[in-house]
C-alpha cells in the first residue's frame, strides 16, 4: 500500500536584467492527488442462525412427507453508500445442496475406499485443516528434507489442486531458509489464505510467522509489504499455534512467546500490528510462572464476537488445560467463568479440540488423567453445561491401549458433535459422534465409534477433522510420515426442478424467496409470500454457484431478504440428518 508523502515545491525565480518584462511566468509543476472509497457493503444472517426451530430446523420429515419452514430465516444486506446485490449459493458448489449427515461409512469414490494419501516430501507431517471455496480443502503442516511450512490444497475428490503453488503444495521458502511449520491454517473471504505457525530465525530459535497468500499460492503484497509478518521475537521460542480472522477482517493469533508465557495477538487485515488490543497488540497470560511452558493452543470466536482461547500448561506427566475469554479489547473477561481441567501429557506440541456453536456454547476436547477422549461443553458464560453428559463432560473409549485423545472438533448443523484423535497409544486413529445432550449417537460406526484403518507398528500424527462444504467429514492425519485422509460419504439429495418437484414425490431440497424490504429493492428471485409446498415460480433449487436473489437500486444499508426452506422426503428415502449448507454474499458494481 501506498503511503502519503509530503509533496514539497521549488519556487524558481528569474534574475531580472535590463530590459526585462517585470512579472513573466515561471516554470509550473503539478501533481494528482487520488484515493479510492470502496462500497461498504454488509450481510447478516443473525436472523437465520442453524438449529433455529422452525426456520432452519425443519425437524422430522417422515418418509412420504413434506416439511417447509414456519418463519421466515431473514438476512440483512445492503451498502451504505451505493448499489448493492444480494447472492445465496451451495457452499461446496457441487451441485446438490442437501446431503445425509455421515454415518460411519468410508466414502468409496475419496481415493481408495476412502482413503487417499499425499506425499509433499519425506518426513511429512500436517496438523490443522480448513475449508475453501469451491469444494475445496487446506492443509497445514511441514515437510523434510528442508522442513518447510506448506500449505496444500486438495479438490472435492481428494486430487491435489494444481491451480495452488506447485502441483497443489506450496512450501514456504522464502525467509531464513531454516526448519518451519504451518501450525494452522485460515482461508479468508477474499479468497486469499491465511497459515500461521514458525521458522527458525538466529540461533536457531524459533521465530513467529503468518505468511498470507493469495488464491493461487503467491506471497500476497498487500499484506505487511510481501506478505509475510514475523512479529515480537523475544529470544526464545515464539511460536503461533492457531488463527482465527473476525468478520471486520482483523486477524487473531494464538501461541507462546520466547519466555514460555501464552499469547494472543491481534493484527490488522493489511498485517499491522492492533495497538487497541491487550497492551500495543498482545495479550499475556501466564499460569504458572517463569520456566514451564505454557500456550494458547486454540482461539475461536463466539456469535457475539468474543474470544475464547484454550490454554494448556505443561505439568510433566499430567498438564492442565484451561478456557478463557477475552473481551473486545483484550482485556481477560471476568464475567466467564474461568475453566481449569487435568489431561493426560499432551507432549505439549499434540492437537487439543476447541468449536462453538451458534448457541455459543464452547465445546473442548483433550485426554483426560484417565486416558480417555474427554468432550466438555462449557455455557457460554461459562461454567460446565449440566445438559451435557455428566457435569458438562462427556468420556469417550475406544476400548484399546489407553490413552485415547481427543485433538479436534466438528458440529452439525443439528447439534451433533463429532471428535477425533488418537487411539491404542498413538497406535490408531478413531472418530466419535455424540449427540447434543452428550451421550454416543448409535447411529454412527459401531455404537458411535469408528475406529479408521491404520497400519500396524506405524506411529500416527496429530488428527484434523473438518467438515468438507458438500457435508463429508475429512480426518487428515500423518501416517508414516505421509499425509493420510479418510472421507465419511454423505450421499445427497435432488435439489427442486426438473424430475424434482413437489408433484413427484420424490425426495428433494427447495427454496423460496418470502418477500424483501426496503426501498427501491427489486427481487430477482420470484418472491412467494408464504411459500406453501405446491409447484410454482416461486420455489427453486439453491445454485451451485452464487446467484443474485435482489439487487439496491440506491445506496441503503439495512435491505432484508426472507427465505423458507423446504423438504420433501422419498418413500426410500436413507434415515438419518440431512443438512443444506447455504452460503449469502453481497456485491457491489
């Protein structure tokens, strides 16, 4: 980016000899000064939350019946100061918006009965993992020979993407030419990506780092100058563990500085530091003193914007984990109840588990003194939530070697919670679904469990478990220092239109717009009142690629946009939770 400079002049002046013409004109110089305002455009869907009954939980659709929403899911958009259009779109794109919740089931057409490895290098491993745009997926990690932080990207069938850096990996290079890892990694709305973790600076001593790219896997120059930031280096290890970006585009970084103390730093969208955070950008916590080492492990954000941050702190063979909350400004909040619990020995640098729901409860996972999985859900106060398994806890056995760990998180749209981590001693690997009150959902694997395919005698790294946008659940490990993937099938449904009508009864997934507000909106959509499940104009299948729904003829902030949702369920039709992802941008010319 550009900064101002100060633009300073020369006045020329004319030595007057005999005869001269007393005011002639002097030499003139001059300049453009320029600047640009882009639209302020905003989106809210704080009125179309998940699981809200009768708007986006359409609850039991017997087979042989239809369901449509009772109240309108209600999305506020528009910009300040001009024009602006509404979009709604399938968030993998794929073509099919509604898909069964996985059931346990290996997806036959991911790699090879569901299992599909990629090998960036020797001595590979990767750690965290984020979706993006188009069905696709991000991983973050290292790999040796030069131990590189990388980033890769794979494809909706699991392919390595050869439109990011160099045949779907892109290894950070750039810098000291030391050792590193991507720790984390955070796709942004613009398409850009975000990766956080460290590389070894002077006396080889690890060194912060966030290096965002854009969509292809170049260094993006608008942020910090060239893309990469390497923030306070106290002399010791500084090391990111996890990032998180707020929907103003401020960026929040979780780790532990040079002296052992935990750290959560905040940075602008451009890459500076945000000196209204904590004290000149960070916040310090400490927990236990000078000499153990202590790190914010997990950062997420709960719906009204406040900052959780799971902690662990090193205790030998048994650690202690913490979740704490940070208000806007980075100050500690002391109206959340502070949480500590006891966990088997995370060797400090293994996953730990932290999501919220759109409640905004918070949900952990760790390993627990008794060696198993423990799944916490905290109220979003603070505090254990007492409608969750026992105390707000809930064990998990996969029936092995213990210990079992807990290393990572994903939520449906229903409620249910899905962990993952490693089993038998770090000798398997297995992923569990609890239903929302806590209990294993039998409608999962074997009894809630599902115990993955792993070879024998070879040690398994770190779990990730995301949810893919067509509804699969990914688990990405390291297996014998390749980079593994296991995708659970989530079969989908015929959105409405063609064969697909209400007419049919076939099974299906429709949408309608009810109405909009504001002046001068004009609808693309035909808009339906109070969509009632018979064929018309009005219902219509959510595009795989964003769509216009309504534009602003005039500059206005606060336009509305109404949708119902509808299913019809088959006679044939698979039991189980259906889910459609649904995605809402707004543009401006």
């Amino acid at each position: 980016m550009e900064r101002w400079r100060p633009i300073s002049c020369l006045l020329l002046g004319a030595v007057l000899a005999l005869g001269a013409v007393a005011g002639a004109p002097g030499a003139t110089s001059g300049t453009v000064v320029s600047a640009s305002v882009p639209t302020a455009t905003t989106v809210s869907t704080s009125g179309c939350l998940p699981g809200a009954p009768g708007i986006t939980a359409l609850g039991v659709v017997l087979p042989g019946s239809r369901a449509v929403s009772t109240s309108d899911c209600v999305v506020t958009w528009g910009a300040s100061n001009g024009t602006s259009t509404l979009r709604v779109a399938q968030e993998d794109g794929s073509g099919v918006a509604m898909h069964r919740n996985p059931d346990g089931v290996l997806d036959a057409a991911f790699g090879t009965g569901g299992r599909r490895s990629w090998d960036p290098g020797p001595n590979s491993y990767t750690y965290d993992s984020a979706v993006g745009p188009a069905g696709t997926t991000y991983l973050a990690g290292e790999r040796c020979g030069n131990c590189d932080p990388i980033v890769t990207r794979i494809a909706a069938d699991g392919s390595l993407d050869p439109a990011w850096g160099t045949g779907g990996f892109r290894a950070f290079t750039e810098g000291s030419g030391f050792d590193g890892v991507f720790a984390a990694v955070a796709p942004d709305a613009d398409g850009s990506v975000l990766a956080a973790g460290y590389q070894y600076g002077a006396g080889f001593l690890r060194d912060m780092l966030i290096v965002r790219f854009t969509s292809t896997g170049a260094l993006d120059t608008s942020f910090d100058g060239d893309g990469i930031l390497r923030p306070w280096v106290l002399g010791g290890d500084d090391i990111y563990y996890d990032l998180a970006i707020q929907p103003d585009g401020r960026i929040l970084a979780a780790g532990r500085n040079g002296n052992d103390d935990i750290v959560v730093d905040r940075f602008s969208a451009s890459g500076m530091v945000d000196s209204s955070w904590g004290t000149a950008g960070r916040v310090t916590l400490s927990y236990a003193g000078a000499g153990t080492n202590e790190g914010g492990k997990r950062i997420e954000l709960q719906p009204n914007g406040a900052v959780v941050v799971e902690t662990v702190t090193d205790g030998g063979a048994t650690d202690t984990a913490r979740l704490v909350r940070l208000t806007s400004t980075g100050t500690v909040d002391g109206s959340f109840a502070l949480q500590a619990w006891s966990i088997d020995d995370a060797i400090f640098w293994d996953q730990v588990g932290l999501a919220v729901q759109p409640d905004g409860k918070v949900l952990t996972a760790t390993g627990s003194p008794g060696a198993r999985m423990r799944v916490a859900r905290h109220l979003a106060s603070g505090g254990p939530d007492p409608a969750f398994g026992s105390a707000g806890v809930a064990t998990v056995s996969f029936g092995g070697a213990a210990p079992d760990r807990g290393e990572s998180l994903a939520l449906e749209g229903d409620g249910a919670i899905y962990v993952a981590g490693h089993t038998a001693n770090r000798g398997g690997v297995g992923v569990a679904r609890l239903t929302p009150a806590g209990a294993l959902d039998g409608a999962f694997g074997t009894a809630g469990l599902r115990s993955l395919p792993s070879t024998p005698g070879v040690d398994v790294e770190p779990v990730a478990l995301v949810h893919m946008a067509d509804g699969r659940l990914l688990a990405t490990l390291a297996e014998n220092a390749d980079y593994v993937g296991y995708a659970f099938a989530a079969p989908g449904i015929s959105d409405y239109g063609g064969a697909a009508t209400w007419a049919s009864g076939s099974s299906l997934f429709a949408a309608c717009l009810a109405g909009t507000t504001g002046a001068g909106v004009v609808a693309t959509w035909t808009p339906g009142a109070a969509c009632p499940a018979t064929d018309g104009p009005a219902w219509r299948a959510v595009p795989s690629t964003p769509s216009a729904v309504a534009n602003t003829t005039s500059a206005l902030a606060g336009a509305t946009a109404s949708f119902r949702f509808g299913m019809q369920s088959g006679l044939a039709l698979a039991p189980g939770g259906y889910q459609a992802r649904i995605s809402f941008e707004v543009i401006a010319p």
